[in-house]
C-alpha cells in the first residue's frame, strides 16, 4: 500500500510504498489484547506486601490459662485475630510477569501499525530531526493535531522529548521502543521515513 508523504510545513512532498507484512495485517482484537496484558502486567512493580505471623512482634508465652478463663485458649499475640497481629493470605512481593511468545509480540505490534493505517491514522513525515529545542506549540502547530499523538522516529531526540514534556496525551519514542499500548491508545501516529523502514527490517 502506498501513503503519501508530508513535509515539515504539513504539505505532501512524496509518497511511500508500505510493506504489506507489516502495515497490511488484519488486526485481530484476541492478539492486541493479549499483548497489551502481558506490557501491563510486566510494568506492575508487585511491591506490595503485609506482614504475616511470622513477621509481627508480639509474646509467643502463653498469656491466658487454658482451662476456667471462660474464653478461647490462646498461646501467641502475633495470632492473626489480635490487634497487631499477622494477616492471613495477604498480598505478597511477586513479579506479575507472564510468558508470551515472540512471534505473537511480533503479531501484535504488526496489528497495532496495521490498525493506525487501516483507520488513516498513520502519518508519514520525509523527518522528525530538530537540530535545536522547539517550543511545543511551534512543534504541534506543524502537524495540525488537537486530539492525542504518538510520535516515532529512528532514534531518540532529546528536542522533541523537551517539547513534549508538559503536554498531555502526546509522545516521542524512538523506533526500537514501539510497542502495541502505546500505539492503541493514542488517536494519530506519526512516524518519520527513517523509522518506517527500520520498523519494516525488523519485522518482516
């Protein structure tokens, strides 16, 4: 498939032949969910914890007679119905992370790209290269955009980082990055010539 190409003043200056393996996929909504699953739950930081019995302070000497108190018999305070006590089953510090293939990881991030360009909402710039810092209205203001963007180019630039720094909803990674959440969730895609081709080696 064919995308026409734009320019730094948002005017067409050529077109692109895309790879059909990459960009011509059909998306599948099992895949992309399963991909995004697994981001997720590799980004949780699965910290959380609570202390059991065998964590808390407390006397483990027989504070009450076994037999006439007229009440349980008791034999430690770290038990788990005592103020202070241990918790039962509580959350423990574990890593969320699951297994996924690499060919469906691979799937996915076709199926992410394919979408954006089936729905017209992959952009093509001739380069996304800022030799110096740009404001980000001056930035924003050449690709016409009001909703959220996803911006990608062949590699990291620090002077479109600074120039989307203190605005919501819009983002710069470089080509190595792409991933599947973070191209389904914003509304426009665009991505310099140079990245497109690095992302058609890669995954075709």
């Amino acid at each position: 498939m064919k995308i026409e190409i734009l320019n730094s003043e948002n005017k067409p200056s050529g077109e692109l032949e895309l790879s059909d393996l990459v960009f011509g996929v059909l998306p599948r909504k099992d895949i992309l969910s399963r991909v995004v699953l697994w981001q997720l739950a590799k980004r949780r930081s699965g910290n959380h914890s609570v202390k059991g019995k065998s964590d808390v302070h407390g006397t483990t000497r027989k504070f009450v007679r076994q037999k006439g108190s007229g009440g349980a018999r008791h034999g430690s305070k770290k038990a788990v119905q005592f103020r202070g006590g241990g918790i039962v089953f509580g959350p423990v510090v574990r890593d969320h992370g699951f297994d996924l293939q690499k060919k469906v990881r691979k799937l996915g991030l076709k199926m992410a790209l394919s979408a954006k360009a089936k729905d017209g909402n992959l952009i093509v710039v001739d380069s996304l290269k800022e030799d110096k810092r740009i404001k980000t209205k001056e930035f924003l203001k050449r690709f016409d955009l009001t909703k959220s963007a996803l911006f990608v180019d062949a590699e990291r630039n620090d002077n479109i980082l600074y120039a989307l720094s203190n605005i919501v909803g819009f983002d710069f990674i470089p080509q190595i990055g792409a991933n599947v959440y973070d191209i389904i969730r914003k509304d426009k895609l665009i991505v310099s010539v140079d990245a497109i081709k690095a992302l058609e080696s890669r995954l075709v």
